[in-house]
C-alpha cells in the first residue's frame, strides 16, 4: 500500500510497492484548513481524510488479496517489479507534480508537456526493465520477467507519474474535497477489481498481474488529464481572463476570498494581457515546441525538485535495496513489513496534519514555536499508542490479513512498525519547513541523512538479515527527525529575536505602543517578509 496522503500520489498499491511515507508530494501536500467557521473540522478536511482511510483500505485489501493468490515467491516478483518502476518514477518525476501545486500560471500549454513526460518515463522504463529482463542489468536466478512483465513495469512507472501529476492537478484546481479523492480512490478501486478478477480466474503469472495494475493505475488519472486540460476547457479560461474577469469557476479559486491577500491577483486591477485592451482576438496559433512548458513552470519543478526526491529517497531507499539484492521471497515479507508500518504511519501523518495546517495562518512566531512543540509531542503519543498495540499483535495481524506462508515476516515487521514513531514526526517536520519557504534546510538535512542511510543498509544487507535491514531504517527515520526538530527550532528562535528587534525598533520610532500595537496615527504596512523564509525561497504553496 502506499501512503494515501502524499500528494505527488503513486497509484495506491499493495504491500508497499511504493511506501514512501513522505511524499510528493510528500513535499508538497497541501492540507485544506483545519476547521470551519463553526469551529468543526472542515469540509474539505473530513474529505482528505476519508480519502485516506479509504485509500488505505484498498491498498490493504489489494496486498492481501496478490499475497495469498501468489503465494511469497509471485509476490517478492510483483512487488520487485513495483519497486523498481516506483523509484524511476520517482527519479524522473522532475519535481512536476510539486510545480503543478506552486506556479501560478496558465493551464493552457500544460497537457502535451504532461502526457510527453509520461512517455518518455515509459520509454526509460522500457529500456531499463528490457536491458534487465535480458541480464545485462541484474542477473537474478529467482526472477524471470518477460515482454510482458516488461510493459507492465514500464506502464506502471508512467502509471506513477500520470498519478502524482494528477494529484498535483487536483491542488491546483483547489478541489480537495472531489476530484482530489478520485484520483486516488478511483485507481485503487479499479486494481483491486482487476486482482479480484484475476484471484478468481486462477492467474499466478507476476507479469500479467504487473500490466493489469499498471493499467487500472494509468487509465483513470490519464483520462483526468485530458477531461481538465482539454484545449477547449483552457481556451475558455484563457478567454475569460483576457476579457477582464476573474479567473476562477463560478466561485473563487480557493477559499471563497481573493486566491492572495483580499486583494486582486496582481496590482489591485484585473490580470489582463496587452490583448484585453483590443477584445478577444481569437485562439492563438499552436506555439513552437508545445511539448515544452514554460520556463517558469520549469524553474519552479526544478527547485522543487531535490527536496521532493530527498524526501521519499530515505523512505524508499530500503525497499529498494531488498528488492535488488535479496530473494523474492525475502521481498514479499519486507513488503508484509512495509506494508504494516505504513498503515500505523498514515494514520499518525493525517491526525498531525490537521493540527499543522493551522500554523499557515499564525504570524507570531512564539504561537508557531509552541504548536510546532506541543504537536511534536501529541504525533509521538498517538504514534505510540498505535504503533505500540500492533507490534504486540503482529504475530496474528499476519496470519489473518496475508496468511501463514508471510510468517516469517513477524520480526521485521515489529521493528518497522515502531520506527513508524520517528516517521510521521519526520514526515510532519518535513510539512512544517516547506510550510515556512525552506525548503534548504530540508535539503540539508536529507543529504548527510541519505548518504549514511546507504552506508548502514549496505552493511546491513551484508552482514545482517531483514531485521537488521528495518532497523537501520528506524535509526534513519529517528535521526533524521532529531535534525529537523532541532533546525525548525533555530529556525522559529531566531524568528522571534528578528521579531523583537523590530519591534523594539518601532517602539523607539513611536510606531507602536508598549504593548507592540500600532500606533493609531500611523497606517500598518499591508506585507511584511517572513523571517522563517529562506533567503531564496521556493514559491509559496496555495
């Protein structure tokens, strides 16, 4: 299964295929406010979080469901084929989904650079599963792949990228309560029919059941693409901006206000082109190399782009290593792992997500330090006392949920599902610095943090077994959250010295009170810079 809350969402897949925890995505998810004017969750909450669950109940079922039909061998072969597919996605997703969510420019000109990434994933995937099915890559004795298990792969890894960009799409458009769930539930749904289907047929060949997921996780998102950027759709968009009106639906973009400040999007007029002036001219002629997008969506994925992967890297990275260099079977039961851990780590990343989205409009950076704490503290409790009770029940979980044959999988899913803890308060940490416009200084976490991931799995892997493995990854996960916390607490401290100064600089100006008011004679600036913002921030997210 994969995490349902990452934005830049992989097709939801059994066992992990794609565990991730942090995403996309997890690098650009964007939770709706937390509560409602009522004072209740909102709306568009309560629909992020029953796509969760659901998602993961899908996921959950769908593992279970190829686990027993394919028995441990069939499965560690599916779920290699996942692996490897997922990570290349992941490599060459190019920051696209995270700019789909940041730029603010126009739909139109999106679709053919969209759809000419998906292809040349598939095209990489090809070659690369075509160059390893021959042995030129890998020789592995316990794996036989086909032409057929070959473009199940390779459409699986554009299946990824089709997937997360839809999600990304769905942000962008701010419907967060419907198209963003059905593109993630409609998928999962679909594959586990196709397994249904196949369980019941009595097919155990790993490469027809690698085409069909890749299949029903390709078709529903792609079909997303072409019904929201149809060129008819974007023209009509493009020509209600340039005659002068909002560019929205029917309602404003986002929250019902402004897509900004309460103000209009640029100087206080309409975002009009030198065209409004002379009226609508007409659609304009197909522009060269239409396949491209525009440089600003090119920078925007690009500077994404590093944190999205270092983000996911560290939580992929051990799967990706069982998954070359060990045993089918040892795959499967590292999945049954995953798969569990990622379960309890879900649940955790979702309840601390709500109470996060509140501190995009705290401005205080006392009230951010103190619910950055005390969120820290509450994410360890509830991850603790979920992951607490399924470590002890694993033994049974196992034996229910994927059968006796994944028994030996009970150690390593123990030792996963309490690394589950430092996880989610890495992943929520994660949320809490891009949320701040530093995006740098995850990026300097991640990079000494992944080098020394690769070093213990490689030692792991050689001298040690599966639970060796799941417990360098625990000591990751713990100390790459200890230097997060650590960085996000410098980073609101000195926040709130700049906040002081400035203060006590105005209060010596006469521009402010003892109390830090403003004086009444005086017009309070409309923007101010955000001291917790890297000196080059990545564009704010809406």
């Amino acid at each position: 299964m994969t995490p349902p809350d990452r934005p830049a969402a992989a097709p939801p897949v059994a066992d992990g295929a794609g565990a991730a925890g942090a995403g996309a995505a997890g690098a650009g998810a964007v939770m709706p406010p937390a509560r409602a004017a009522g004072g209740g969750l909102s709306r568009a909450t309560v629909a992020v979080l029953a796509g969760n669950a659901g998602t993961l109940v899908l996921g959950t079922a769908t593992g279970a469901l190829a686990a027993r039909t394919l028995g441990p061998t069939g499965r560690g072969e599916l779920l290699t084929l996942q692996t490897w597919a997922g990570m290349l996605a992941m490599v060459l997703s190019l920051g696209v989904s995270q700019a789909l969510v940041t730029d603010d420019g126009d739909d139109d000109g999106l679709l053919g650079p969209l759809l000419a990434h998906a292809g040349a994933v598939a095209a990489a995937g090809g070659a690369l599963f075509a160059a390893t099915a021959a042995g030129a890559v890998a020789r592995r004795g316990d794996l036989h792949w086909d032409a057929v298990a070959v473009v199940g792969a390779s459409c699986f890894a554009a299946a990824t990228v089709v997937g997360s960009n839809a999600a990304g799409l769905a942000q962008r458009r701010g419907r967060m309560g419907g198209e963003f769930q059905l593109v993630r539930l409609v998928p999962a749904a679909a594959t586990l029919g196709a397994f249904v289907l196949f369980a019941a047929s009595g097919m155990r060949d790993p490469g027809h059941w690698m085409v069909a997921l890749a299949l029903t996780a390709l078709l529903p998102p792609l079909g997303y693409h072409l019904i929201v950027l149809r060129p008819g759709k974007t023209l009509d968009a493009r020509r209600t901006r340039d005659t002068g009106q909002h560019r929205t639906t029917g309602q404003h973009r986002t929250t019902g206000q402004h897509r900004t400040t309460g103000q209009h999007r640029t100087t206080g007029q309409h975002r009009t082109t030198g065209r409004a002036a002379r009226g609508w001219q007409g659609p304009r002629r197909p522009r060269v190399g239409a396949l491209l997008p525009r440089r600003a969506f090119v920078r925007c994925a690009l500077g994404a782009y590093g944190t999205v992967v270092g983000a996911q890297l560290i939580y992929k990275l051990d799967m990706l290593l069982v998954a070359t260099f060990r045993a089918a079977d040892e795959v499967a039961f590292y999945g049954v792992a995953l798969a569990f851990a990622t379960a309890c780590a879900t649940i955790c990343q979702a309840t601390g997500m709500v109470v996060f989205s509140r501190l995009r409009s705290m401005v205080d950076p006392r009230a951010r330090a103190r619910t950055v704490r005390r969120t820290v503290l509450a994410t360890l409790a509830i991850a603790t006392a979920i992951a607490g009770p399924v470590a002890l029940l694993t033994p049974s979980g196992i034996q229910v949920v994927y059968g006796a044959d994944f028994a030996p999988a009970v150690a390593t899913t123990r030792i996963l599902v309490l690394a589950a803890i430092p996880q989610s308060v890495d992943y929520l940490l994660i949320h809490v610095l891009l949320g701040f416009r530093s995006a740098r200084t995850v990026l300097a976490v991640q990079v000494p943090v992944a080098l020394s991931t690769v070093l213990g799995l490689a030692v792991a892997l050689h001298h040690g077994g599966l639970p060796g493995v799941a417990a360098v990854s625990g000591a990751t996960y713990s100390a790459s959250a200890a230097a997060l916390y650590l960085a996000c607490t410098r980073l609101l401290a000195r926040a709130a010295r700049q906040d002081e100064a400035r203060q006590n600089e105005a209060r010596r100006a006469g521009l402010v009170d003892l109390a830090g008011r403003a004086h009444p004679a005086i017009p309070v600036p409309r923007t101010a810079t955000d001291p917790t913002g890297d000196p080059f921030p990545t564009q704010e997210r809406r």
